[in-house]
C-alpha cells in the first residue's frame, strides 16, 4: 500500500511535493470465505526424452502441518533476525551447459522432505508473540482471485543450523504464515563427527531442542537425512552416502529412539512426523562414494533405512528422495532415467512409500508447458507439469498408481527488488517480477491440491536471504526467499532487520478463508500474473 504526502512548503512557493512512496504491512480484512479452487489439470504422460544437461532446482521445500486452522492472532508484518550459527545451506543450480567440477566444495542441495496425508486433530499453533498487531480494517477490500489452500498440506524448509533465537523468529514466521509442517535437513556428519555412537554433543541436543519446540508449537515435522560423516565414508570428495549402507539405518535408529521417544514409550516426545531417505542421489556431489551412481546404488541405501524405520513405526511417513530435475552428463544422471532405475531395482515392492519429486519450473508459469524460445523454456525438466507428468507416468508404469508423490522441494524465483546486475547464467531469475513469483506460487499449491495424486507441497525458503552476502553474491537461494532483509515491505540488502516479499503475504491470504488482504506489500494487478482468471 502506497500513502503519498502532501507538503505545503510557502504560498509564495506555491509548490506541490509528493513524498515517497513507503510500502505499509499489509491491511487484514475478514470476509465470507470465499472458494476459487479449480479443477486439476488433466495428468497427460510424458513422451519428450531429454538427454543434454539441465540445471538441477535450487532446493525450495514447503513443508504442511495437521491442525486446526489458526484464527486468533495477526503479527506484525515486521521484526528483526539477526543471522545465528553457521546455517548449512542449499547449493546452486546447475546452470544449462554448466561443468561441475570434480572437486568442487559448492555446498549441497537441501534435502527432500517424506511427504504423507497428515493425520487429522494435531493441535492447533500458538503463536508466538510479536512486537506489533496488524489491525484489521473494516472497510471492503479489493477482490483478489486467490484460491482457497488446505494449510494442512502446506509447509516451508528452513536451516536448522540456527541459535535459539534465530529458530524462534523463523518459527514465529512459520505459525503466522499458517504452514502446518516444516521441513528440516538433519546433517549425519555434524550429529555424528566422531563415530556411530555419538548422540550427546552440542549440536546433536541443540537439534533435538529445535524440534522439540516445532513439537510444542504443534508443527508437524519433515527431516531429510542426509551427508555420511567422514568415518563413515572412504570417498571424502564433497557429500555422499556411507560406504555401508547399514550405517545409516544404524543412525535413523539411534535418532527415533532420542526424538521419539513417545511413540513406543509414555514419554514426551514424538518430535519427527515424516522422514526422507536422502536428497537428490542423481547428482553426483550428493552423491560421492562407493556405492553405484544410479537408481540402483541409491535402492541399497534405501532399503535397509526404510527397514529401520518400520522396526521403529508401521506408520511414520517415508519418501523417497526427491530427484533433480536434469539430464545425463558426467555430474548428473537424467531424474526420469533414475527413478526408472530405481523400480528396476525394487522401489515397486514398497507399498507405503511416498515418491518425493522436485519438479521447479524455474521462470515458466505452472500451467505451461514446454517449450518456447525465451530461454530456460526449451525443455521439458524446465516446466513444473511436464515435471509432475513425467514422474506419475513412470510410477504408474512400475505399479505405483496409488502412491502419492510428495513435493518435497518447489518454488519459483525473483530478482525483483534485488540489487541488478545479473549476468547469464542467472538472468532467468529475472524473468520472474514479485507479482509473478506470487501468483505462480499459489497456483503451483492450488494444481497441486486439486490432481488428486499429490500430498504435502514444500516451499523452498523461508528466509535464507537474510543471510550475509547471498543478495550482494547474487545467490539464486535468495531469490527463492519470503524473508527478506529489509523494513515496512522494502528490500535493503545492508539491513539487518527482514521483512516479506508479496508471495508471504499472499500464501498467508490464501491459508485463511476468513481473511482478504487489501494489499501484499503493495497493491497487486488484478488478476495476478499467474492466477486464473
């Protein structure tokens, strides 16, 4: 929202002046709720083949969470998060024609998060205080074509590598955005450095705290596990599986039985509602090591995990690791050609398995399709549909027509607002304005809701560009970003205070059927690029 100032300087003067334009936090106004939800699309099998590089999706995870819907309090659309720790976060994309190198130490890509139908009458958040309250206005509000989203098949992925207060704000954020699950990586490597019995040092409890306090608030929680500790592996080249397969298994085992403690014992706990068996094994930086790169080798650390944790829980959600969506090169095995691996290795025996799928569509609208001449747009991997399609038809071919796919990892990015100058091969995040990562994020939840063979969506980030150099570095996880450094909706790269970008603002509006915002951090064009008509 935009207020304009009027400054009488002299009549001798006789001068008008327009103040800055200052954007406001949004103005929250309760109305009837309203439906807009769509049919689903038509799933139609995919038929192209693609067989050169593509880049593999910066890691953007939405996570959901069971519960009632929350009504009770409105936080202010500003606070302030100072950076904790060292946060462990998701590496670059692979640009089209992009080498990795051997050796490169790039950090890796977040982890997918299981997916699973949430189980009904999960308590309801309590929100967390905030500094401020939105005040809601009575008056009417502009109509906004927003669809109407299950909160309970929503979440977002964030850092767990956060001190208590940083892991308070984000959390704050989460409960006030109405995401009912949250998607975390556990780092094997960090939780076990010194060998397979290790489970009490610092960041080991420090882990154990945060999901706890997820717990409490009454978050369901997504945990990917992921990056074998050095003892474990013989190849120490970047990230990858353990030499052994067992010894994760081993380690899934020993973190049930320190998280969840509640589910076999009267004791509280139970802080872990779904688990992912790794995170994109078809890249090779994820996947340095002894075991065979293919679906195969990646069927041999599945099986003895998936064994682990049914000897733990018959019930605790498991989804297979989400898949970059990318072609053959020496890096890289092609999404489509792994997962069809994979069956070929046994995936079809696991009934009570979700698929996790990453199906980025970088700048192209969720409702197209390949392909165009734009760039980014001239193969089907580059297409959110075409991704989703893909996926169903191979898992409907291996018997898994009843298996959901869980989006582990999606979401669309924006340069809009960042400091300029980017240069190929990041321009497409260009492409994308805030209206637009805002309308095709919701859109992308409301296909995703309505297909009918999708469960829990994950949004990835909620707020990594607050981290120190990611704006300035032109870092496509910060583009990915709803918290922003900034204040009052602006952006500023130097600020050390964060506010939100309109797709927040947006996904908040459509989690909550008895609330229309007046604006998003502005007001919007309606309709909103992206939002059917």
């Amino acid at each position: 929202m935009k207020r304009h100032t009027l400054f009488h300087i002299t009549t001798l003067l006789a001068l008008l002046m327009l103040a800055a334009c200052v954007p406001q936090p949004p103005i929250i106004v309760y109305v009837t709720p309203t439906s807009v939800m769509t049919e689903a699309p038509t799933v139609a099998p995919a038929t192209s083949t693609f067989t050169a590089v593509a880049p593999a999706a910066t890691q953007v995870g939405i996570v959901a969470t069971t519960g009632a819907l929350e009504t009770a309090t409105v936080f202010s659309a500003v606070s302030t998060l100072t950076p904790g720790g060292t946060p462990n976060v998701v590496g670059s994309v692979l640009q089209p024609g992009y080498t990795l190198p051997p050796t490169s130490t790039q950090p890796a890509t977040a982890t997918p998060t299981p997916s699973q139908t949430p189980e009904p009458g999960a308590p309801t958040p309590t929100p967390a205080p905030a500094t401020a309250t939105v005040t809601p206005s009575p008056g009417p509000a502009p109509i906004f074509n927003l669809p109407t989203l299950d909160p309970n098949r929503v979440g977002i992925q964030l850092d767990i590598n956060l001190s208590d207060s940083d892991w308070d704000v984000a959390m704050a954020d989460i409960e006030r955005l109405g995401a009912k699950w949250v998607k975390v990586q556990l780092p094997w490597r960090d939780m076990q450095p010194n060998g397979p019995d290790e489970r009490d040092n610092e960041f080991f409890r420090r882990i154990e705290q945060h999901l706890e306090d997820a717990n409490r608030r009454g978050l369901n929680m997504l945990v990917s596990v992921v990056k074998a500790p050095p003892w474990a592996r013989s190849v120490q080249a970047e990230d990858g599986p353990p030499d052994d397969p067992q010894a994760l298994a081993n380690f899934i085992t020993i973190v049930l039985n320190e998280f969840n403690a509640g589910l076999n014992r009267a004791m509280v706990g139970e802080y872990i509602d779904a688990i992912e068996i790794w995170n994109e094994p078809n890249l090779q930086r994820e996947w340095q090591g002894t075991l065979p790169f293919n679906g195969a080798g990646y069927m041999r650390l599945f099986a003895p995990a998936y064994a682990a944790v049914r000897a733990y829980s018959p019930t605790v959600p498991i989804i297979t690791a989400g898949l970059a969506p990318t072609g053959n090169s020496p890096f890289s095995v092609n999404d489509r050609d792994f997962l069809q691996q994979m069956y070929d290795a046994g995936l079809g025996q696991y009934s009570d398995v979700h698929v996790g799928v990453h199906p980025y569509g970088w700048a192209n609208p969720p409702d197209s399709r390949c392909c165009g001449t734009r760039g980014w747009d001239d193969d089907p991997h580059f297409f959110f549909l075409d991704n989703m399609d893909a996926y169903r038809e191979i898992m409907n071919r291996n018997g898994h027509q009843a298996v959901q796919m869980w989006i582990t990892e999606i979401g669309f990015a924006s340069w809009d607002g960042y400091p300029p100058n980017l240069e190929p091969p990041d321009a497409w995040m260009g492409f994308t304005n805030r209206w637009q990562q805002g309308g095709y994020t919701l859109r992308m939840f409301e296909i995703a809701q309505t297909r009918g063979d999708t469960g829990v969506t994950f949004l990835w980030n909620l707020n990594f560009a607050v981290l120190s150099g990611l704006i300035t570095g032109r870092d496509e996880r910060s583009a990915y970003s709803l918290i922003v450094p900034g204040s009052s909706c602006a952006i500023d790269a130097s600020s050390t205070s964060r506010t939100e970008r309109p797709a927040y603002w947006m996904l908040y509006d459509a989690l909550r059927p008895e609330v229309q915002l007046n604006d998003f951090c502005g007001v919007p064009p309606n309709p909103i690029p992206g939002l059917q008509p």
